[in-house]
C-alpha cells in the first residue's frame, strides 16, 4: 500500500556527504544534513550502488517557486502532504512541471549548449549513469546555509532518536514482484529542493531503471 505518511521537509542545508563506499553492494547516498525547528534531520537521498545492477536516472532543472504550489510557502519543520495535486505533493509522471516532456534518456550528461536549447524547448530528459555521476548532479545545486525542501517517507530512529528523510526518490512503477511493489502509489514521489538566491529553486529528481514511465491510478505499471 502506498505510504502511511509522506511529506514535506523544510529547513536550512547544515552539509551533505556521500556514503563511504563499501564491499557490501548496499544502496548509495548523499546525505543530507537539514536545520528545522525540532532537530536536524538526516536525509537520504538514493544515487544507486556501486555494487548494483539497477541503474539510477536523474534530472535537475530550476522553476519558479510558484510552480511549485503550496509546498514553497511552509514554516520549517516537517509537513505531511496528501497524496493529491492540491496539497504541494509532487509526482513524477502527472506534475505539470516535472513530467518527461519528451522520453529522451542521455546515457551521459549532453553538451552545454544542447542542454540549454532542450531547457528553451521545455524538454527535461533523464540523465542515467553511476552512482558517481548522479552524485556529482545532486551536488551542483547543494548550497550550505540555503533552504531546502526534501520530499519523501519521514523516519525516527527508535534507538538514537534521530529524524529523518528517505525514499526520496521515484516512489510509483515498481516491477511485479519487486520488494517495492506494495509501496507503489501517485502523488507521493521523493525530491530534493534547493532555493537560489533569485528565489527560484533548483530541482534534483531521481528514479530507478526499473521503475516504470506510465503507472495507474494505484502507482502501478501499466503498457
């Protein structure tokens, strides 16, 4: 079933750092370190494993805070979202600002002037490549001491107590039979938001290979 809760953090960017690579074939992050009201938050954000044969895909681009909705205006501090286009939700694949206007995948990051005549056409393809790549992409529009906005499963460390982030990431069109699957649901995909000087906010979107381009109204495959 889709998530009992999903939500909004917004704060203030402490720092962020990548997981030490390992032997172990886990899943790699970039984390981060977000300032709100009732604690930091640990945030991970999924840039696939070194060790993986599930490729990860990626986008950044910028919009105008408007676009967003209401998610933009919230105090900081953690906020759970509806699952609908009204409450500041995001989803991939029904956003108006965030859909794959075109279904162009670059297998590596296109020439400067490639990407800014795609930006002028409104095309915002997907990027796919390592865990490093995707990495070095989060990072670009990671700024300390900037607010941020991290979309995803809110967390508790029972033992430490620690709050935190995570799915942010892609969180419909998971395979049949992937550990995934009972996750699957629209209006309730993972981000993370970064607001320039200029008032609008950088965007870092990220997805798995596996996951599907079209889903139902319950998150599911569908073509």
């Amino acid at each position: 079933m889709p998530f009992a809760h999903y939500g909004v953090l917004a704060g203030t960017l402490y720092r962020h750092y990548r997981d030490q690579p390992d032997n172990q074939g886990r899943w790699f992050h970039v984390n981060l370190e977000v300032d709100a009201p009732d604690g930091r938050y640990h945030c991970a954000v999924d840039v696939d494993s070194h060790k993986s044969n599930v490729g990860v895909q990626w986008k950044t681009f910028t919009v105008d805070a408007a676009a967003l909705g209401p998610a933009v205006a919230l105090a900081p501090g953690y906020h759970d979202l509806a699952p609908s286009p009204d409450s500041g939700a995001l989803d991939y694949l029904r956003h108006p600002e965030l859909v794959d206007r075109t279904g162009v995948l670059f297998q590596r990051r296109p020439p400067s002037w490639l990407g800014e005549l795609l930006e002028l056409l409104g095309s915002r393809p997907w990027h796919a490549g390592s865990n490093v790549d995707a990495a070095a992409a989060l990072e670009t529009v990671l700024v300390p001491g900037q607010r941020v906005l991290v979309f995803g499963e809110p967390f508790t460390d029972d033992l430490e107590g620690d709050l935190g982030m995570h799915n942010v990431h892609q969180n419909q069109g998971d395979p049949v039979g992937s550990q995934w699957w009972q996750e699957n649901g629209i209006w309730q995909d993972g981000a993370t938001l970064a607001r320039r000087d200029d008032g609008r906010y950088d965007v870092f979107l990220n997805k798995f290979s596996s996951q599907a381009g079209h889903t139902d109204s319950g998150g599911h495959p569908v073509g």
